[in-house]
C-alpha cells in the first residue's frame, strides 16, 4: 500500500518529526539534497553545468544543499536565489553560509542558457498562491532553458493537494519526492509536470497522519492479488451469485452488452438483462450467454419480483431520462436489499429528481459518476469539483451514506468514514464510448461473488485501467474499444492471479 498526501498531511508530519522526534529540520534538509544528489548520480545524469534556483524557503533550503554538495563533488554549479535574503528561513540561511564556503557565488538573477541539468528548488508543497510577476517568468525562462529539468519535492508551480497548475508551474523531466508521494504528483495535470517521480525517505515520520480518515492511499501492484474473490473447485454458476442488469433503452442495446458481458467476464455466476424490448434480438445474438427480460412499459410487479431474484443490481446505464426510466430507477432505489451499483443516466435521474437520495434503503449502494454527472448531482462546477474534489466527494459520501467512484484520469472511490482511495492504473487509450459501462459491469460482477463494497470498488477500478493498458499495448493509443476492455479486463485478472 502507498499514501499519497496532501499539503497540510505532509506539514503535520515534518512537524511530528521534528518536535517529538528530535530531528532537526536541517538535518531533513541534509537528507533531501543528498537524495536528489544520490539519484542525478545513479541516473548518470550531466552534471558538468548544473543551474540549481532556490527560493527563499526550506525548499529553497533544500535547493543550496543540492549546490553545495554538486560543488563539493567538483561539478561546476550556478546558484541563483529567487527572492530578498533578508526573507529566507533560518534554514536556508545556514545552507547559503554552507554553500558560500566552498568559493560558490550566488546569483540573484536566472540567466538563460545551455545547462546541463537545471533544479528547481522555487517552492515546495506549501505553495497556496498563483505564479505571477517575475516569479512566473522566471519559471518560464526554467522552462525554456536547453537541459534536464530535476525538480525537488514538487515542480515549483504545482498544487500539492489537486495537481492544479498556479498560473505556470516547471516543467520537470524528474521529480524527487520526500517520504510519500503527494496527491498533486498523481492528480493531472501536475502528473505532467512531475515527470518520472521518485520517493526518497528521509526519515520523516508520517505513521500519525496515515491513520486519519482523509489520507488518501492506493495499492502496489501486487496487493490486487488478495482482493480477488475466491473461486472453489466445488462450485456451481449459483455459488458466485446471480445479476441483474437493468440498461438500455431504445437503441442503446450496447449499454447492456457492455455491463452484462463485463460482469460475467470478471466471474459472476449468472447475468440477467432487464432492457427495452427493441434490444431483445440483438443482446440475444451478441451474449447467448445471458438471460433477457424486457418491457414496453413500467411494469413494477414484474421489476419487484426481478429485484427479489437478484444477487446484485447494476442499473442506468443507457436506460434514458424518459419518464418510464425515472419510474424503474424510484423503485429500484425504494425495494432493492443487495448492493446496487448506479451508473450513467441512473445518475442523471438522480440529478434532476434529488429526493430519490432520501429513499435509499440501505448503505450497499454504489454511485460511479463521471466529473459532469458529479456535477449535475452536487451542483459544483467541474472546475470547482477538480480543485477541491476529494471535500466535494468526502461531503456527499457521507450525506447520503453510499460509496461513490468519481471517474477521472485518476479515478477515486471514497465511502463514509474510510480513507479515499485512488486508482493510478488506467490511460489516455480509454476515452471512448461505453468505458464507464464496462466498469459498471465490472464492480457489479465482482459483487456477486461476496465482495464487499469498497474491495469490489477499488479492485474494479484498477482491472478496468490494467485492461486499458494491457489494450493500449497490443493497439495502440487510438484504436481501443470499449469492448476490448473486457477481453483484457480478463487478462488482467489472470495476470494477478498467476502472481
């Protein structure tokens, strides 16, 4: 397992370490600069002209350090200090002392040029405001200058809690992180800005802030393996659960395929598709495999008597905003007594008829939006739900009690009173039509087979980004189908369990 943090998390814990531990924060800035000396070396980086800028900060700190020991090493180093050195923290104040003995000069204007590696020591995590005035053009001249681009902790520009760009930010070809990994590394666009990223511990201690509730974390790869359900050799297609796919409209017969082939790719026992009758035929030839059950009008008895059926229910993908949808949906949320995922239009329903949230029987439901259908149901703008979408979706989890998975580049699933999680598998091959109804298939087909809310949530999340990229392997970035997502979402389960 790894955490990812946020701003205010990370200053918790350099805070921790240094009051209760003992350890001084120079002694942390030591250790950062060795790091980041450590990996330009490993990675036999040029370092025959190294430019290292350095604000006025600890991160600035950080950045002398890095100089001072390039310099000792025998490297040729420009150092230049972005800011009044009457402003600099006790910290850095020692490292420029530090680096002022070993003959370096200190610049106080960047100049452009060929350099072999350029590090940018600007801001650290702590950074709250936008990049303007002369320290925008400074991080752009960074930007423009010929060389490698290391940045130290965090590219300066980048926000540590959303991965927001503050007006500008650098643009690194690297980036050394300190103890943990922070939220705006993985969250775009600040991913872009990070480049490769890598974690050096420096003995802060974060085991206190790892254990609040809005520490944010995501799993090694090799943790997937313990999440998939078991599968007994005394077993019948009973024993691994029976789901009722309620989706597709007129025309949208393929909402249903995806959902009900996904499911039953992922290991459910038996799948059964509850559509408009216009998709009989041709979800008959697709998935011979599935048992289908249609209507031409809101039929509640027989909804109420495939409700009590069911081992599982995924309803709303394709299903319309028709009155006759909203009807199936308000009886689904009002009877339904087993977990429930709730995808696509099921959404859009919800958004426009809100009282229906008040009618949830029970804590087993799953919303899985996108950012617009997210949008629609709290009535915050994307760009508002972007930057502050781990409160946003922490406040609606726990107002209406369910778990939801808010579907982004970086998809989170946050549920009452646990820790968010984030999926970081996944990539740019699966922004296609009927991608959100195969992992709407996917978690309801991992339900099935007696996985909990959360474990069925997260492990779904990541098989259907491995099955991305596993498609996106043998594809291409362009040519990847939804359809495709299902093949390789088998793939990607066989892969954990071969581990």
């Amino acid at each position: 397992m790894k955490y990812l943090l946020n701003a205010s998390q990370m200053k918790r814990a350099d805070q921790y370490t240094i009051g209760q531990l003992q350890i001084p924060p120079s002694e942390l800035m030591e250790r950062a600069a060795a790091a980041c000396v450590a990996y330009m070396e490993d990675s036999r980086l040029d370092l025959s002209e190294a430019c290292v800028v350095c604000g006025t900060g600890n991160n600035g700190g950080d950045g002398f350090a890095i100089a001072r020991m390039l310099a000792e090493k025998g490297h040729k180093v420009t150092a230049v200090l972005a800011g009044d050195e009457g402003q600099c923290s006790r910290e850095a104040n020692e490292q420029i002392k530090h680096l002022r003995q070993t003959g370096t000069e200190i610049a106080t204007d960047y100049a452009e040029g060929r350099y072999s590696i350029i590090v940018d020591a600007l801001f650290g995590v702590g950074l709250n405001r936008t990049l303007e005035g002369r320290y925008r053009e400074l991080v752009e001249a960074m930007n423009r200058s010929e060389g490698y681009r290391l940045a130290v902790d965090i590219p300066s520009g980048v926000c540590a809690d959303n991965g927001s760009v503050m007006g500008t930010a650098f643009r690194a070809d690297a980036t050394v992180t300190f103890q943990e990994r922070k939220l705006g590394l993985e969250f775009y666009p600040g991913k872009e800005y990070a480049g490769q990223v890598v974690t050096a511990d420096i003995g802060i201690d974060t085991s206190e802030v790892k254990k609040e509730s809005g520490t944010a974390f995501t799993y090694e790869e090799s943790d997937y393996k313990r999440l998939l359900p078991k599968r007994r050799a005394d077993s019948n297609k009973g024993t691994y659960g029976k789901v009722l796919i309620i989706a597709g409209s007129r025309g949208m017969s393929g909402a249903a395929f995806l959902n009900a082939k996904a499911a039953y790719t992922v290991g459910a026992g038996l799948v059964q598709i509850y559509t408009s009758e216009d998709n009989r035929v041709i979800l008959q030839t697709l998935l011979p495999e599935a048992v289908i059950k249609t209507y031409d009008f809101y039929d509640e008895v027989e909804l109420l008597k495939l409700l009590n059926r069911a081992d599982v229910v995924s309803v709303g993908s394709g299903i319309g905003t028709s009155d006759k949808s909203r009807k199936i949906l308000r009886t689904v949320m009002e009877n339904v007594e087993v977990p429930c995922v709730i995808d696509a239009d099921g959404l859009n329903l919800i958004a426009d008829h809100k009282k229906y949230l008040d009618r949830l029987r029970h804590e087993n439901f799953i919303f899985t939006p996108h950012m617009k259908e997210m949008s629609r149901m709290t009535g915050k703008d994307i760009p508002e739900l972007r930057s502050q979408r781990m409160q946003i979706l922490r406040d609606f989890a726990e107002e209406y009690s369910v778990t939801c998975v808010l579907k982004d580049a970086r998809t989170v699933t946050m549920s009452a009173g646990r820790q968010p999680y984030v999926n970081l598998s996944g990539n740019a091959s699966m922004a296609k039509a009927g991608s959100g109804d195969v992992l709407a298939g996917v978690i309801a087909g991992l339900l099935s087979q007696g996985l909990g809310l959360r474990d069925a949530a997260e492990l779904g999340t990541y098989l259907h980004g491995r099955a991305g990229e596993l498609a996106c392997l043998d594809k291409g970035s362009y040519s990847v189908m939804a359809s495709d997502l299902i093949e390789y979402a088998g793939r990607a389960m066989k892969e954990q369990e071969d581990r």
